[in-house]
C-alpha cells in the first residue's frame, strides 16, 4: 500500500514539473510515514515542506497544489492538509480491506519484495574459534546473523552466509596440546596440566578419541615431558610462556606429522561439534571459510605485497607495521612479527580483501561487542586496498548475560566452565533461544532470562506469539467439530462485515507488514519483527477474546474466518524470519 500511495505523489510531483511550477532539474524523495493518530489519517507526508522554497510558496499552498494535481485512486479515501503544510491521506476501506486477500493470495510471500535485486551481500557470522563448543555468547551472535542474512534475502537481495573458520595460530595450537596433555593423562602419565590449557570435558573426550586410535604410540614419560620447562603460574612463573614451552615440547615430541594429526583431530572434532550444533539451532552457511587457506593460496602474502606497494607498510624492530594511524586507528599494527609469522590481523587484511574481490556490493561482519576496537583497523586496511571501507557494515554483538533461578551463570571457554548452546537449546528449546536473542538491538546488553523463556504465560513473548498462531489453527478445529465449513470466496465477498475497532487493528497490522520486513532488513535490526509480531499477537488475542468467530451468519463467520486465516499466516511468515516455528497446537 505505501509504495503506491508513494507512486500517486510521484505522479502531482511529476504534474507539477510539466506545467512548470517546480524546475524539471529538482530531485525530491517523498517521505510517506504512518501516522500515529488515525485522526491525521494512515499516512503523511511532508512533501509540500520540502518543495516550498525552491517552489517560492508557501508550504500549505504546495500542499494545495500536490492535492489538486494526486491523480484519482480506489486507495485514497479523502486527502487534508494539516499543520504547517503536512499532506494526510486516508485509505479507504475498499483498500484496506483488501490486504485480506494480499495476504492470503501471497501466503509464504507476503512481505517479500524485489528491494534488493541485483545486489551481492555477504553476511559473515559466528566464526568463532573452533577451540570448545559454542556457549550461550555465541548463541546471540547466530540467531542475530541469521535473522538479518533471512531478512535481506526476504527482500530481495542475493545474500551468502559464511563462517570463518580460526584454523590457524596460537590458539589452535593450545587447543591441540591440551589434547595431547589429557592424552598423556589418560595413558597414566602424572603432571599438573597448565593453567592456560583448555580445561573442558569436550577436551577429555577428544583425548579418548586419541586413545583409543593409538594407545599409548603418543605418549612419552612425565620426566621427558617437563624436562627443563619453565615454571607454570602456580609456581610463581607466567602462564603465557608456559603454554608456549609446552607447545614447542609438544611439537618436538610428536614430530610434524603426529602433531598435525592431533591438531586436526582436535579442529575437525570441535568444528563438526559446532556445525551439528548451529544446524539444530536452524542456522545454516553456504561456506565455511578456512583462515588456513588465506596462506595456502598466497592471499596473505598478495595483500601485504600490495600495501607494502603503495608504502603502506613499515619496518620496525624487524617486523612489518600497517599504517593504520593515517586512516583514524590509535596506532600502527603488526602484519607480520620479527620471528616472520603474520599476525591474525594480516589474515584479516587479506580475507576483507578477498571478500570484496569475489564481487560483493555489501560485507556485514557480526562480531563480539570486544572486537569494537579492530573495526577501524580493518576499515583502514580496506582504504588502503583501495577499497571502499562504506561497503563494510560490522555489528557488534553484546554478549548474553545467563540467569537461571535469579543467579547469573559464569562462562569460561578455557576453565570449561560454560553453558553451551546445545545446553540452552536442551533446556528451553531452539524457538525460545531464537526469539529471545534478537528481542533487543544488537548493541544492547540482553539478560536473558531463562525462567521466563520457559514460561507458559502471556509475559513470555514467544509462547504469546506462537500461541495466537495456535489458537487460529484451535478456531478451524472447532469448526471442524461443530459440523461447519469456511466458504473462503464468500468470505472475500463479505468483507466489508468487518466494522468492528478490533478487525480494523488487525487489519492495519497486517497491511505494515511489508514496510516493517523492508524497514526491518534494510536497518539490520530482526528487534523490529519481534516488536511487530508482539503488537500484532496482542491485537489477536484482544479480538478473540472479544467476538467470537464461528457465528450463526455465514457471511460474517467467513469473513472472520478470512481475517484470523491472514493473521496466521503474517504471525508464521515473520517467526520464520527470525527461525522461530509456528505451532498448530500448544
């Protein structure tokens, strides 16, 4: 509706150029918003506002002249001006009556569109560090990624979900000896496991897993394992350097070839456990992306050689520096350390390099609210390709705070001290984690409340919705077993049955929802459709309880029918956006 009310201002607004009232040169985007108080209409413009001073009139008399020149629609109802020269339009009820037969002519479509059509974008989500299971954090950054990847394709954009996979570097390093460590320990070999080691059971099962293969073939003697290893934390030594003589003992007692078992054994383990995990929690990728293969096919090097080119890079102290304070960062970054290792900002340069090369118009990067300091740095980097840094959007992702019986958990991926995604999964269910990690801005702490998310009741906002979904489908049972049947045209002839305040809430929701979907993706913020599917769930269970629907009248039982028919299906149109299911019955 709002894009051909926009089209008929369109049309005065072209009217008024060809009889020369406005310059044909003069560019103005009409502005149509919803109004709050149906007294002032459906929607308003300021449009006569914004032509009045290259017009050389007054605002109210541009209004007068856009009104006289708005070509006749069955849409508009009455126009009035207001204010200082605002344009309302009342729809009429011919208009408004028929996005009944939108949303049930449309079904799963309805709220698509072709916004997007012809642009590339890239939604790179989660990417966490395959060292342990994903916990709870992680959980938040899935179910937003997903939301906004489902919401740009619902309108129309071409989008591909990926996961970058941290395959390289210390961490994994850490990761494959401490499975080698609880390895030791499960061949009977006695020492105090490092306190920078990775401590979770997930750790112990992959060392089985060793173990069983291999028996004792990886083990070598407590003695030859600390030989001549500096001292760990608890004996008053940094942990840091342990862990990284250990890696080094690591790697000179399993040879290249063992040690690179290991190493995979441990990555492709957690990383499997991780791909299960999102795939039951509904979030799936087109690619998985391995930061390993960035050295392979020479990208790293290709990307500091082209800024090295243009005298974009420095030495210091034997390593290469990025100059990243000439684009805003705080200070210069290492690329590539003095030992000749690049840095995991390097690899970062030269996976957004990569990103942009592969042709697409727009790169979302969702990340953890503690990586609001690399943003700049990575958008330096771009500049410095040559790139246009505008076409990278990052959101950052606060955290979810856990509470359980009033009491906030702790989570610790090291300690092992963690509850996973597949744990909150277990205990609340994939719809309640999913609707209630998009319930806030992205930015916004979230404390999320698992009490409430196993709730019943109208104050859980995700049982609220799915509820009206299922009290729709209850409506069709009960017809059933009263022996009735819904005539679906004669419905549609009868609409105008629908007077009542509450059928006219509804049937303004209804109607919103392409806007809000549109509004909703091109923002980034799934929050909205979680918003509207609350109101629009309130303004059904205020009607049902109001009227009832399997009427004596056969012309207005229809018509109702026709009316909660759409309802249901906008309500499982946007849970689906958000991952949510749509439940017959509760």
């Amino acid at each position: 509706m709002k894009p051909q009310l926009q089209a008929l201002l369109e049309q005065s607004l072209q009217a008024l150029k060809q009889t020369g009232a406005l310059n044909e040169g003069h560019h103005v985007e009409v502005q149509l918003t919803r109004t709050r108080d149906k007294a002032h209409g459906d929607f308003a413009t300021n449009l006569a506002m914004q032509l009045a001073k290259p017009m050389g009139s007054r605002p109210r008399d541009v209004a007068q002249t856009l009104i006289d020149h708005l070509p006749e629609s069955p849409l508009v109802d009455k126009v009035e001006i207001a204010g200082p020269g605002f344009i309302n339009l009342f729809i009429s009820e011919t208009a408004r009556l028929a996005v009944i037969t939108q949303v049930l002519d449309s079904g799963e479509a309805y709220g698509r569109s072709h916004l997007g059509e012809g642009k590339r974008v890239q939604v790179e989500f989660v990417s966490a560090n395959p060292t342990g299971p994903l916990h709870v954090g992680h959980g938040r950054g899935a179910a937003y990624g997903a939301a906004v990847a489902d919401l740009l394709e619902t309108v129309g954009f071409d989008v591909h979900r990926e996961y970058y996979v941290n395959d390289a570097g210390r961490q994994m390093d850490i990761l494959a000896t401490s499975v080698w460590l609880r390895y030791l320990e499960r061949c009977g070999v006695e020492f105090h496991f490092p306190a920078n080691g990775y401590r979770g059971e997930y750790v112990r099962d992959i060392a089985d897993t060793l173990f069983q293969e291999h028996g004792n073939d990886y083990a070598i003697s407590a003695e030859a394992l600390m030989n001549d290893l500096p001292a760990d934390e608890p004996d008053g030594g940094d942990k840091e350097i342990f862990i990284d003589a250990m890696i080094a003992r690591a790697q000179e007692a399993l040879g290249e070839n063992r040690y690179r078992y290991v190493f995979e054994l441990g990555l492709n383990s957690i990383l499997d456990d991780i791909r299960d995990d999102l795939g039951e929690f509904g979030v799936h990728y087109d690619t998985w992306y391995s930061e390993r293969s960035l050295t392979e096919k020479g990208s790293v090097n290709r990307a500091l050689e082209t800024l090295r080119n243009s005298g974009q890079v420095y030495e210091k102290d034997g390593a290469l520096w990025f100059r990243s304070t000439e684009y805003g960062d705080e200070k210069d970054r290492v690329v590539q350390r003095d030992n000749g290792q690049t840095t995991y900002f390097a690899s970062d340069i030269a996976y957004h390099m990569e990103k942009f090369e592969r042709g697409y118009d727009r790169v979302i990067d969702v990340w953890g609210a503690d990586h609001h300091g690399y943003v700049p740095r990575v958008k330096a980097a771009l500049q410095a390709l040559g790139q246009d840094d505008a076409r990278l959007d990052v959101l950052l992702v606060q955290f979810a705070i856990l509470y359980r019986s009033g009491e906030r958990v702790q989570m610790s991926t090291r300690s092992g001290s963690f509850v996973t995604l597949r744990e909150l999964r277990d205990e609340v269910g994939k719809d309640a984690a999913r609707f209630f990690y998009v319930m806030r801005r992205c930015e916004q702490h979230l404390d999320f409340d698992l009490d409430l998310a196993k709730s019943e009741s109208a104050d859980n906002p995700v049982y609220y919705i799915q509820y009206a979904h299922a009290r729709v489908c209850s409506v069709l049972r009960q017809m059933q077993a009263k022996g009735l049947s819904h005539d679906l045209a004669n419905g549609q002839a009868h609409l105008a049955r629908l007077s009542e305040d509450h059928e006219a809430a509804l049937l303004g929701g209804l109607a919103h929802y392409p806007e809000l979907v549109e509004a909703a993706a091109l923002a980034e913020e799934p929050h909205q459709v979680a918003n509207y599917l609350r109101d629009l769930a309130n303004d059904f269970h205020t009607y049902y309880n109001a009227h009832q629907f399997l009427v004596d009248d056969a012309d207005l039982r229809d018509a109702r029918l026709n009316l909660i028919l759409a309802v249901r299906q906008v309500l499982a149109n946007g849970l689906g956006l958000l991952g949510v299911s749509a439940p017959e019955e509760m």
